[in-house]
C-alpha cells in the first residue's frame, strides 16, 4: 500500500509536467508514558501518516521546485495535493543547482537491524510499568530525592516508503525505544536536578528501567553542596554525556548548508588539521542497530561510512545533493527529511573513536580543573567558532573530584578546544545518535566568582 501511494503520486506528478519528482510516505506509531512520583503525568498513542511530495518543473537557467505534504491520504486529496505542488512549482524562482540526485541510488537494502518484530506486540501499558519502575527506584534511592520532573518510557514505529520519477523506490521499517528519569534532590535548602536516559532499536537492548532510575539519583545527588569557583584557567574534563554536545556543535559546522552559505569556522579547512591527533570522527548510516541508521538517505543514495576527522584532519563533509552540487563536490548519502520537509545534509550516527584512557585515570591526573557534567544555553557561534556556556560539575583537586561545582561558565574558541584536547577516553556512551567518549580539554577559561 504505501509503495502503491508513492508510485501513484510520482507518476500523476509526471502526468501533470513535472519534469522530476520524488516522494516519501511516512507511517509512524508512538507510545509513550510520563510518571511523577504515584501518579501518571501523562499517557501517549498515537498514529499518523504523512505522504509528502516535492515537484520539479523545467526553467530555462534551472529547475523550478516546490514540496507539499498531507496526512489525509484519500485518493482525491492525494491527486490535489500533486496538482498543487507542480502548480506551485512553476511560481518559484529557478535554482541552476535543484533537482534529484545524477544516479547511485541505493540497490541494495542490508538488514540492519533497526526493528524487532516482537516489540510491536508490547503494550502501552509495559511502558507505563517501565515508567513507574524508573521513578520508583529514582525516588527510592535516598530521602534526599524529594521530587522528580518525571520519569518516561516511550516506544516509536516507523515505516518510510520513498521513491523518485529516476526509478528508485525503496522501503524500511525502524523502531526506537527509550526509558529516561529526572529525579530532584534537596539538602539544607538546595536542590538540584539531573537525567539518566537509555535507548535502543530494540526493547531488549535497553539499560533496566530502575537502573536507569537509581542512576539518574545518583547524579542528582552528587550535585548537593555546589558551589561556585574563582575564575580561571584550568583543564577542563567532559564526560561522555557533555562531551557529545561538544560533537553536536562541531557537527552543526560540517554540513553541507553552513558549508554554501559560509556559516561554518570550518568551511575552509578542508584537508587541513583542525583537532588534535587523539580525534577521529566517524559518521555511519549503517551502523548496525545505529539509532540513526537507514539503507538510504533521504534522496535514495545509499548510507554509508563516513571519516569526518582523522586524528584531527578534516577528510569529509557531510552533504546532500544540493549542497554539493553548490561546492562541486560528490553527495555523501546524508540527507535527511521528514514527509514535509525538502532533504538536507546531516549527521547520522556520529562518534568520536574512543582512546585508551579512562575517565578516572583522566581525573588523577588532572592536579586541578573542572569535569562538567551539565551544559546549559546554547553559547556557540558556528560562524565563528566562539564558544561560551554555562556549566556544572565536579571541581578536581590533587587527582580527586573535591566538591560539586555550580553557576561558572566555560568559555574558549571552538578551534582551539578541539586542538587542545589531550586526553580521550575508553568509553562510547550511545544516549542517542551522537555519542562521545570524555575527553579532556588542555586549558580553557572558567569563569565564577
């Protein structure tokens, strides 16, 4: 049925002059529960789907595009819907660089294992109970947690059918599950907050749900007693949790929109060293069980395996068709797009390579510095490269955690981060598709008191 839909709308657009076409039907299932304390915040099913279309017309210095989308997929609102978007299209001004991609779509489809059919059969009310045990063991973990802002299990299905007028016509089933908890501790009339999270493809794969509890307790309950520090400069730690932000902001620097528009510290630096040594980047669309996986981008083209930085040389872009045909350069399999959405570049999933070193080692021989733990704000400028956010964590004195450290901010060029990082760790943390192991930071400025 939803191939059918596809290949319907695609050859209707056709019909009606479209010179190309392309077309994704997005079906998707969600359960998800919320529990705080005894009682259920909140309970979650739904379903939808989304047929979206984007219509290409001839112009004489390009092609002409525009994209549309509907969840009502009755045969009439269909046709109207390709009607429209070649109608529309023929309104917008050309684009000497639109259109699908020049061949290489995906023909082979590996099983990646991205769905566990058993899962489908589990009910909502297993993850209200997986709620309730993550909350449970939060709360119960020490009469210093006194509240939570919830704990949630969610399960989400999804089935993508998507094919273009070059023939290409593709289909994939995923699925996504996740448990997460956020408990609130207080003592002498402080309180602090913090999150553990677990998530996976398949149910069987996630961390127990009242580990997940207990463990986001004792985060919350190693920030009492925080204090704020004297500015300075010291090595700064993060652990796998911050450092994968850290990755998220170099990640927002590699894609192909901020490369074209020059929104990117980066965009000249190709083949050039722009981290330290210890540094490898990878991105991997098929990544077995990767929470970002898929047999084909969002244009057809095949995922693949992608080193990004190698000890510190940046080898790649991550691009789709648009962007690289605005660098001259050859797409990477890394677009991405929702039904209603026109495909652009992004990371699937990303990693730093883990080092040799282990987070304890890390702080032992730190003599003094701060291991954050908590980022707030969004403080990075991609343009250029400025960093600055705010921070909590663990103060390290002589090699041992001190004291929870509170209200500093953490500041520094992005560059000269990523080049002054001197140790890596031996540990990949997955709480989603960018992971980092922690890293350190040879010198930044922390600012407090």
């Amino acid at each position: 049925m939803s191939a059918a839909l596809v290949k319907e709308a695609l050859a209707r657009a056709r019909r009606r002059g479209a010179h190309a076409a392309d077309a994704v039907l997005v079906d998707d299932e969600r359960r998800e529960a919320r529990v705080r304390g005894d009682e259920i915040d909140f309970v979650k099913q739904a379903r939808s789907r989304t047929l979206g279309l984007r219509a290409f017309v001839r112009a004489p210095d390009g092609l002409r595009v525009a994209s549309a989308s509907t969840t009502d997929l009755s045969a009439a609102v269909v046709e109207r819907l390709v009607d429209d978007t070649v109608e529309l299209a023929h309104a917008t001004a050309p684009d000497a660089c639109a259109g699908l991609p020049e061949g290489g779509f995906a023909d082979a489809f590996p099983d990646l294992a991205l769905v566990r059919a058993e899962d489908r059969a589990v009910p909502l009310e297993a993850r209200i109970a997986d709620a309730r045990r993550a909350e449970s063991a939060a709360r119960g973990a020490d009469p210093r947690i006194v509240n939570s802002e919830g704990s949630e299990a969610a399960s989400s299905f999804a089935r993508v059918a998507f094919g273009n007028t070059e023939g290409f016509l593709g289909e994939y089933e995923s699925a996504r599950h996740h448990v997460a908890s956020s408990p609130v501790a207080a003592a002498d009339g402080a309180m602090q907050t913090d999150f553990w999270a677990s998530a996976a493809r398949a149910l069987a794969d996630l961390e127990d749900a009242a580990c997940v509890g207990r463990r986001a307790a004792e985060r919350a309950l190693r920030r009492l007693g925080s204090r704020r520090v004297k500015t300075a400069r010291v090595p700064v730690l993060f652990e796998p949790t911050t450092a994968r932000s850290l990755l998220a902001h170099l990640a927002a620097c590699i894609c192909g929109g901020a490369l074209y528009r020059r929104t990117s510290f980066l965009a000249d630096r190709l083949g050039e060293r722009v981290a330290s040594e210890l540094v490898t980047v990878v991105d991997d669309g098929r990544l077995t069980g990767g929470l970002a996986s898929r047999p084909f981008d969002g244009e057809g083209l095949p995922t693949r395996r992608t080193t990004v930085l190698e000890r510190g040389v940046l080898r790649s872009w991550l691009l789709d068709s648009y962007s690289a045909r605005k660098l001259g350069m050859a797409p990477t399999g890394s677009a991405v797009r929702s039904a209603g959405s026109a495909p652009a570049a992004s990371p699937t999933n990303l990693w730093i390579e883990p080092g040799t070193t282990s987070l304890d080692a890390m702080v032992r021989g730190t003599e003094r510095g701060l291991l954050v733990t908590w980022l707030f704000g969004h403080g990075f400028n991609p343009v250029t490269g400025d960093f600055s956010r705010g921070a909590a964590g663990l103060w390290i004195e002589d090699g041992r955690i001190a004291f929870p450290v509170h209200e500093v901010t953490i500041a520094g060029r992005f560059g000269d981060m990523l080049a002054s990082i001197d140790a890596v760790g031996d540990e990949l943390v997955w709480l989603g598709p960018i992971a980092a192991p922690a890293l350190r930071i040879a010198r930044m400025t922390v600012a407090g008191d």
